[in-house]
C-alpha cells in the first residue's frame, strides 16, 4: 500500500496496477484514489472501465492502443474479470511491452499468483493484496474513527462492537456511521448503545443459534431461525453456515485437545483472536462424536432436500429440533 501511495504522492504512475485480496473497503479506496489521481474528473474520453467475466482482451489492448485524447495517458480498469485465474494469456502477452501512455488497472478479489498475467502485471506495475485485516489493525482504525468524532470507548464495548459487526471494514464503516448518529449528543459509545443500532450479522446469530442448541434451549434456537427466514434468508445458506459453524467448532475442539492456545487456534483457523475465545468456549459444550454426527446430518439434510425428499424449510427446522431436543447428552463434553 505503501507504493501505491508513494506513486499518487508523486504522482509518478506505472502503467499497471492490481489490487487483490478479500477486503473490498480497502481495496475500494485505493482504486478510487488511483482513478482520482490518473484521471481527470468528468474526461469520459480517455477512461473506460470493464467489470466481469465478459472482458475481451482484444478490446482491452485496442484501447490501450489508442492515443489519449488531449491527456497525458489512456486509463482502463477492469474489475472482477477473473483474467487472473483462467484466460489472461493474450493480456499477459500485452503487458511485457504496454503502450507508454496506458494504465490498466485490475481489481479482482482471487488471483493465481502462477499465472502468466499476474507476473506479467507484476514485472511492468505494481501488484498490492488488501487481506482481512487483523484484529489489532481493525481495532487501531475504529479507534481513530471514533477519536476523530470526539469521541470514546471501552475496552468491552469495542470487542463487543466487532463481535457484532465482523471484519468486513465496508460493514464496519456502516456500522460506525449508525453508531456516531445515535450518539451523536453523547461523548462515549456504551454497549447499549451498540446493542440498539448495530445490526447482527448472520453469521453470528448462526454462532448464537448453535449455542442455544448446545445448551438446548430449543425455543430460543427456532426463534433465531425464523428471524433469518423473516429476514429472506435462504433456508439452504442457513444450513451451509450451520455446517460451517460445527465444522469450525470441531476444528477449534481437536487443536484445543492437543494443547494450543486461543491464538494458535484462531490462527489455524482463521478466526480472529477475539472470536477464537467464543468458540473454544461453545466447542467444549459438544462431544467430538456429536459435532461430526451433526456435520454428516447438514450433509443428509443438504442431500435430501436436492433430492427431493424434504422441504428446504422443514429439512433444516427438523435438524435444529433434532439437536436441540430437552435430553441433554453433553453433560459431560469431552
């Protein structure tokens, strides 16, 4: 990032940039600072941008060919073409000797670092991943928002905010702007205040729906459920994050078994450190045998359901009830 703000800065371009990785915010602000700093506002004239899997290379390197019209250089951007993971060859070739007063840039959220274009991209530009960010970085960046608004909070209430919230920084930047207008005659941002505006994410009411069925509070469980249907979401995603989620806590439960911390638990797992706690916490509520007995059930329910057999609906009701029932076999989870 840091060369990308050198060359802006000095305004001294390559004649390719990509920007790739998971973290669209980011990703988002470079490649609008770039566009900002090559192209002048409202010159339609020499920059054209392309977006999916329907790019035509050919088209691509005819314009790249073509003079700028009263400008120093020709701007392209191309995003989400998928050039870097199948059919990038002919670009790749372009690339090794670019027109000089051309500048391409690609964003993409997966690339093939292997492939002939991402290292063509990379000898002629300049290639920059935007990853998840980790939970220090996203809390350092909160704080300096929160700061910035003269304002403050607690330890507590910023884990609390990003449980909340997740990761994603595009989410958590929504999520902020809600919270800086609730609050906007008070000088601190409580957890009640995060609680009233801040929206739950699906993936953590999965996390809270997979605790309620843990510990068999059966009611609780459906109601979240529901919730998720009343909000459109697709009973069959629900079920792949139910699956996801026993998946994940059968993961944490083994490595916790042979002896590894939070850290290296969320590092293994991809979870950020602050999450890893929870889960570690929620796994130990399971046997290893029940949380692979429920993996193969989202398994048999996904199948029975393209099938034919069972309603998506129904189908993943009756596995939430299922684990969910007043026995409770975990007594004494190992």
């Amino acid at each position: 990032m840091q060369q990308l703000l050198e060359d802006i800065k000095k305004k001294q371009f390559k004649q390719a940039y990509l920007l790739y990785g998971q973290e669209a915010y980011l990703k988002n602000q470079y490649r609008d600072r770039l566009k900002e700093a090559l192209v002048q506002e409202g010159d339609t004239m020499n920059f054209t941008a392309f977006r999916g899997k329907d790019v035509n290379s050919g088209e691509v390197i005819d314009l790249a060919e073509t003079m700028p019209f009263f400008a120093d250089r020709r701007v392209i951007l191309i995003e989400d073409s998928g050039l870097f993971k199948k059919g990038g060859e002919q670009l790749a070739d372009y690339m090794k000797e670019p027109a000089p007063s051309v500048c391409i840039l690609f964003i993409e959220s997966e690339v093939d670092k292997r492939s002939r274009l991402f290292k063509a991209v990379r000898d002629c530009g300049c290639a920059v991943e935007f990853a998840t960010q980790d939970e220090t970085t996203l809390k350092r960046w909160i704080l300096g928002r929160i700061k910035k608004e003269n304002k403050t909070i607690s330890p507590a209430g910023l884990d609390f905010f990003l449980q909340k919230t997740g990761s994603d920084m595009e989410n958590i930047s929504r999520e902020m702007e809600k919270l800086f207008c609730y609050t906007l005659k008070k000088d601190s941002i409580t957890e009640a205040d995060i609680e009233a505006v801040c929206t739950h994410q699906v993936t953590s009411q999965i996390f809270d729906m997979v605790e309620d069925i843990a510990l068999k509070k059966q009611r609780e469980a459906l109601k979240l459920y529901y919730d998720l249907l009343a909000l459109k979401e697709p009973p069959m995603r629900i079920l792949f994050l139910i699956g996801r989620q026993f998946n994940l806590l059968l993961q944490v439960k083994e490595l916790k078994a042979k002896g590894y911390d939070n850290r290296k638990i969320g590092e293994k797992t991809g979870l950020h450190s602050f999450i890893a706690g929870k889960y570690v916490s929620q796994a130990s509520r399971f046997k290893k045998e029940e949380l692979r007995e429920a993996l193969e059930a989202c398994v048999d329910t996904d199948e029975a359901v393209k099938s034919g057999r069972l309603n998506d609906t129904m189908g993943v009701e009756l596995l939430i009830v299922r684990y969910s029932s007043g026995v409770n076999k975990n007594s004494n989870a190992g």
